[in-house]
C-alpha cells in the first residue's frame, strides 16, 4: 500500500514538474520586470508622473521608494519636501528634511528649506538657528539674508540684526524681486 502511495506521489509530481518549471521561469521573470521597476530612475519617472497630475501621496510613495533604491538623496529630498508642502503636509515636509540633514548635514539647500517650514509652523528660533547657518556657509544668497531678516523681525527681539540682513538682500539684489518690500521695511524700521 506504501509502494503504492509513493508511485502515486511520484506520478502526481512528475505531472506538475513541467508547471512548476514554468512558474519558476515565469517567476524569474517577474522578478526581472520588478528589478527593472524597482530602479531608482524608474520610480522617481513615476514620482515625477504622479506629481504632475496632482496625486501627491502617490509621488510621495514613489520618492520614496526610488531613494531607498539607491536614488539621488538632494533631488529626491527636494521633490518630497515639495510634494509635502504643496498638500500642505508640513510636519511631514519637516521630517523629510530632518533626516536629509541628519545624513547631509551641509545641504545648505535643504536647510533653507527646513528653515522656510520651521518659519511657517511658527518655530522661529529654529528657523532662526537654520538660517543663520545657512547665511554663513552662504553669504551671497540674497534670498537667505531676506528670510533670516524676517524671521529675526517676527521675534521682535534683533531688529538691529534684522536691519542688517535687509541691507545685505538690497546690496546683493538691488533690484531683486523683494527689494521694494525690503526698503518699506527698512523706512518704517518696524517689526
């Protein structure tokens, strides 16, 4: 009866090696199809795709996955942290730009971009600390010196810095996109 079982067993097997070796063709090739989905530039394609038509969560997920696959950290950063503030997801965008930081401590572009969230959340000295570093490692950016003055007028506390910062935007952007703003400001010396 055993003997009888195990030839079946055997039959029954034999059937289904030739299915079997299918599926594992098949499976290698799905697998295949996925590696080549699974690409960085692929997911960030469909990131950038999802983006454009305004679903925000899917580009999100797909940013995502496209960094853990071994994308571009800055490019992907900077895309999450605009698909988090345009769905107004800031605590999110923050926490995108934190871990970047953690890694890229000297992104001074991402730093600005953490500052502009932390202003917006209204964690003025944490935006305050960001920009100050950011002004330093780059005192030519006309458009940090404005968002380090506004913050530092926001806290009431340094207008006499914040002066400062406005002179330093108008000297480096006479007739930048922000400079009449400024030089109100400047004459009403007023937070």
């Amino acid at each position: 009866m055993t003997h009888y079982i195990h030839r079946r067993a055997l039959a029954i097997w034999l059937f289904l090696l030739p299915s079997c070796m299918g599926a594992t063709a098949q499976h290698q090739e799905t697998q295949r199809i996925m590696r080549e989905e699974a690409s960085h530039q692929e997911l960030f394609r469909k990131g950038e795709a999802s983006a454009a038509v305004g679903d925000l969560t899917r580009a999100e997920q797909y940013y995502m996955a496209s960094l853990k696959a071994g994308g571009d950290a800055k490019r992907i950063t900077e895309r999450l942290l605009l698909v988090c503030v345009a769905d107004q997801r800031y605590p999110a965008a923050l926490e995108y730009a934190n871990q970047h930081l953690y890694h890229h401590p000297r992104d001074v572009d991402v730093k600005f971009a953490a500052a502009s969230i932390h202003a917006a959340l209204g964690d003025t000295l944490s935006a305050r600390w960001l920009l100050e570093e950011v002004v330093k490692a780059r005192p030519d950016w006309s458009e940090a010196h404005y968002a380090l003055a506004t913050v530092l007028r926001e806290q009431g506390e340094a207008l006499d810095r914040a002066e400062i910062h406005d002179l330093a935007y108008l000297r480096l952007s006479p007739e930048g996109p922000l400079a009449e703003q400024v030089k109100e400001r400047l004459r009403r010396k007023t937070p």
